[in-house]
C-alpha cells in the first residue's frame, strides 16, 4: 500500500488539497449549512474536532477574492451545481480566529488582539484605493494598520471591515468567527475575565446585531455561552451543539470514515486499537472519532508500525479545568472520578448555557464543562428532536463517562499529579517514624487515612497500590527502588536511607475481601522471609525493617516481617 499523506498540523484547506494530502469530505455541510435559515450560527464543539478547518472550507468556498472551482472538484459540494453557481466565490468574507489572544494579563491580551486586526486589514489594503470607502472609514482603516486603535475603534473593527467590503463589492459580507471563546476562557484563568467579555460582546455584538452589510455569520467556539452574557439583541440567532442532531457527522470522523483511511493506508488491524483510544464521543446520536488523533496516530503508525496508541490531546486543550475542581475543598468530586476511572458512569444534569466566570460556581457546571469540551459523552442519548432538547435539557439527569482511553489517560495523570503534590505538601514525618521505628499498627492507621484522601485510578489492582506506597515516599530524601532484583526473587519496593544506613523493604498485596487482609498481609511477610529479600542488605545498612501490607479497596493492613536485619 502507498502511504498516506496524513495532513498532520494543516488546519488550512486549500493547502491540504494543493499538497494532495488526504481528506475526509465534510464539503456537504456547505449545502446543509444554506439550507437553513439564519442570520447568525454558533456551533460549538470540543477543541481538535475540526472546527477551524471546516471554518477555513467555508471561506475558501464564499470568498469572492479566489477561484476555488478546482479545489472542490470530486467533493461531495460540487455535486450540486446549482448552489455551487449561486455562492462559490459570490461574497467578500472576512475571517477571524481568537484561539491565539491568551495575554496573562489583559494589556497583554488587547496588543494581541491589536495585532490580529492589523493581520486581518492587512489583507484588505486595496480598500484604501478606491474611492468608494469614505475619507472616515479610511481613517479608522489606517488606526488599525498603523496600531494606534483604541478599544472603541477595536470593537467597531469588524462592522466596519463588512460595511467596507459591503460597499466595495455591492453585496454584504460572509463572517466567519473561529473560536470566539478562547479569549474568555484565558480571561477567566488570568483574572481579568469582565474587560476582556466586554471587549468581546463589543466587537461581537457590533458586528452581528442588525448589520445591513452582513449576509450572515458562522461562529464557533467550545462553550455556548449564554445568549444574554454576550450576543445579547442578534437577531435569528441558531445555536448548534454536540446535542443537536444536525450537523452531527461534520465535526470528527465518523467510523465510517476511520475505517475507509485504515482501509487506503492497509492499516485495518489498527481498527480496534483506534477504536478503543480514539472512539466513543457521541454528537447528535452517533459515534464520532477524534480527527486530531486519528490523523496523528495514522500519520505516526506508517512511519513506525509497532507504535502504541498515546495520548494526542495532551497540552493541546484545557486539561486543567480537571484539576482545578479536584483542588476544590467545598465540592467534593473525588467519589465520582473514581467511578469514571473505573468505566462506570456518573447521572447528572447538564447545563449548556454557562459563562466563564460561573463554571466553578456549582459542581452541575463542572460535569457540563467536562461534558461541553470533550472529556465526557453520553453514556445514551435520549431518542428527542433539536426542537424538543433545550426544553428539557436542564430537567433530566444525563448519565455520562469517560469516552476512550485516551481521555482517562488525562484523567488518570491529572490525579496522579494532584495526589503527588498533595503528598509533597503534607507532613509525612509521623508516618516515616512509624515505619522507621517498627510501629505497623501506628502506621497501618497513619497510611488507610492518606489511602482515603487519594482518588483511584486502576481500580484498586495491585499496581495502584504499589504506585501508592512508592509515591509516598517520593520526594521525601529516600531513594525508592520497585522490582529491583535482590536475594531470591524481586521485592515491590525498596525504601533506602543511606545518610542513616537504613532500609525499608515492603511487599505489596491485594486482597479479594475485607475479611482477607490478614491472611494477604501474613501472604506477604511469608514471601519477604522465604525469597531473603533482607539479607542483601544486611551488609550494607545497619538496620533493615520489612513490612508486607495488604490492601483492599482503601483499607490496608500491615504486618512486620521476622528478619535477621
């Protein structure tokens, strides 16, 4: 098989059709899309899930300044001819992208957004030629390119660019808005959430309520931020989310789709695998896969075929609004983490109307973030019409998990990284005593305490609990050893203190039953005494202690073993 170019990175698409890169055809939202009546569209959906490149599809296909006739050729669009004569390349449009204002302070935040209108006038100096745009509006044009704006003419900037583009080409302009949250989110993160949402409901409301030089407007982002909070007075307002049955198959890879790129590729045995990693998000009743994984993963396995499957989204969204309700003392969340780490599902309402500045406020607006940007999907969608769904929305309790593997890796080392830096800042010295000084039933207490503060994420295995234990001691001036070869076999953990030539051994169990944990700890002790995992220490350290502990679910018992150290 010929490999495939996977067209990793490119967000722009009439670059992926000039490269002969591989493309999924999603052109039939075009006509889906004019089928509908309305002035302005928001369509949100979870970060990597294509929006900027079907953004970047529209523009391609509305501008008037291009002929995009060959780049559309053999798509699904072309098909019907008659749109196609109506509105490719028929209108001025005006593209905007905001997922890149992320200023940690808005001072910072506004200079980038300065810059970004200098980039999107820069496009359009020929209007400054003609003498249909007004000595005023050039005046403001000119503010723009020589940077010396101020935040009203910033807010005006896009009205006035279609009211330009309007009065140049004698036809009202296309808008497309790509991201339009990403600068409230930043905002929200930085603390100056109220001046940068005022900036943004000015530049957006501006520009879409009651423009006469707009033919209409996409918009998209990741949360749908209430109506009245930001796009407050635009008229013939549709909004469009992963609920809604429409426009379902045009954001994500259907497995359809996965299964024709495998079947191009020769990779069909990576079916299950993708599946598996990148599957299970569910938008408007059906299955979708992740784009940005899928086209990584396809891209990376044609290159090294033994690759595993790893998490793409990592650094690539907001992965820290998980940590931040975990950090929470007033919420308590950690009972249900669990319940999704372990593939089960949690029921809860979802809200879709929120704003930034709230979603902390409720533990309700926590689960339909998690739900609105990806880390969560419907366990079952409930069979109702777009109609009949905000109606009710609010009133049902949805029952919601975890999508794939990919998603609990992030949640897996989310909680990972909080429990160690719980531990890092918690004082442990009456525990090490404990442990140091023989003391198993002081510490047997001191340990299921910490055990039940902690969230678990592989469903109490023996592995997680050795991953416990060793985290404990982590960071604590010890040296911690895990299956490293000694006397006859290879215990689970080592603890070393070589300042004070000491050594702590333990041998980790897992015990079907409360009732079990006795005999699992003796188990353990049975194992440090006849494998003499001791004696190679003996030589070397003055005093060496040895525990077998034995776990079940998060309560521990420990059992100090009979060693000649």
């Amino acid at each position: 098989m010929k490999k495939i170019t996977m067209p990793v990175g490119i967000e722009m698409f009439d670059e992926i059709r000039d490269r002969g890169a591989y493309y999924v055809d999603k052109t039939e939202f075009i006509e889906e899309l004019l089928n509908e009546v309305f002035k302005v569209m928001l369509i949100t959906r979870p970060r990597r899930f294509g929006k900027t490149l079907m953004m970047k599809t529209l523009e391609c296909f509305f501008d008037i300044t291009k002929e995009s006739g060959k780049l559309f050729e053999g798509l699904k669009i072309s098909e019907n001819t008659e749109i196609c004569d109506k509105w490719m390349n028929k209108y001025p449009v005006v593209y905007i992208s905001l997922k890149d204002i992320d200023g940690l302070t808005f001072e910072s935040a506004y200079s980038e957004i300065i810059s970004l209108f200098f980039k999107i006038y820069d496009n359009y100096r020929y209007l400054l030629d003609s003498d249909k745009i007004s000595d005023n509006d050039k005046i403001l044009f000119n503010k723009i390119l020589s940077r010396t704006a101020e935040i009203a003419d910033i807010k005006d900037a896009l009205v006035m660019l279609t009211k330009m583009l309007g009065t140049y080409y004698g036809k009202p302009a296309v808008l497309l808005i790509d991201e339009y949250d990403v600068p409230l989110a930043n905002a929200n993160d930085n603390d100056y959430y109220s001046e940068m949402l005022d900036m943004i409901k000015g530049i957006l409301s501006k520009s879409l309520k009651t423009n006469p030089y707009l033919q209409f407007a996409v918009v998209t982002g990741c949360l749908r931020i209430a109506k009245e909070s930001i796009f407050t007075g635009t008229n013939n307002f549709v909004i469009k989310t992963i609920s809604d049955k429409l426009f379902n198959r045009y954001f994500g890879f259907t497995q359809e789709e996965v299964l024709r790129i495998l079947d191009k590729g020769g990779l069909t045995e990576y079916a299950d695998k993708i599946e598996q990693w990148y599957d299970g998000y569910i938008f408007g009743g059906i299955k979708i896969y992740c784009p940005w994984d899928v086209v990584n993963y396809v891209n990376d396995i044609q290159t090294d075929p033994k690759l595993a499957p790893r998490s793409y989204w990592n650094n690539t969204s907001h992965n820290n609004i998980i940590r931040s309700f975990i950090d929470r003392s007033d919420l308590y969340v950690n009972d249900k983490f669990e319940i999704l780490l372990s593939g089960g599902c949690i029921k809860t309402r979802i809200t879709e109307d929120l704003t930034y500045d709230l979603l902390h406020s409720s533990e309700e607006n926590f689960w339909s973030v998690l739900y609105l940007t990806g880390y969560l999907t419907i366990d079952k969608q409930i069979e109702i019409s777009d109609e009949e769904y905000n109606d009710i929305l609010g009133d049902i309790e949805w029952s919601l998990k975890i999508p794939n593997n990919e998603i609990k890796t992030i949640f897996r080392d989310t909680v990972i990284k909080w429990f160690s830096d719980k531990v890092l800042k918690r004082d442990r010295t009456e525990m090490f005593d404990s442990l140091w000084n023989g003391d198993a039933e002081k510490a047997t207490g001191l340990i299921s305490d910490m055990l039940f503060e902690t969230i678990s994420y592989h469903d109490y295995s023996e592995s997680y609990y050795h991953a416990f234990i060793a985290g404990i001691f982590t960071g604590a001036g010890y040296s911690v050893q895990s299956n490293k070869e000694y006397g006859l076999g290879r215990p689970d953990i080592v603890i070393a203190d070589a300042r004070n030539r000491r050594a702590i051994i333990i041998e980790v169990k897992y015990a079907a039953k409360k009732s079990e944990l006795a005999g699992a700890a003796g188990e353990a002790v049975n194992q440090i005494e006849t494998r003499k995992y001791a004696e190679k220490f003996s030589d070397e350290y003055d005093n060496v202690i040895c525990y077998g502990i034995a776990f079940w679910k998060k309560k521990c018992m420990i059992s100090k073993a009979n060693t000649d150290g």
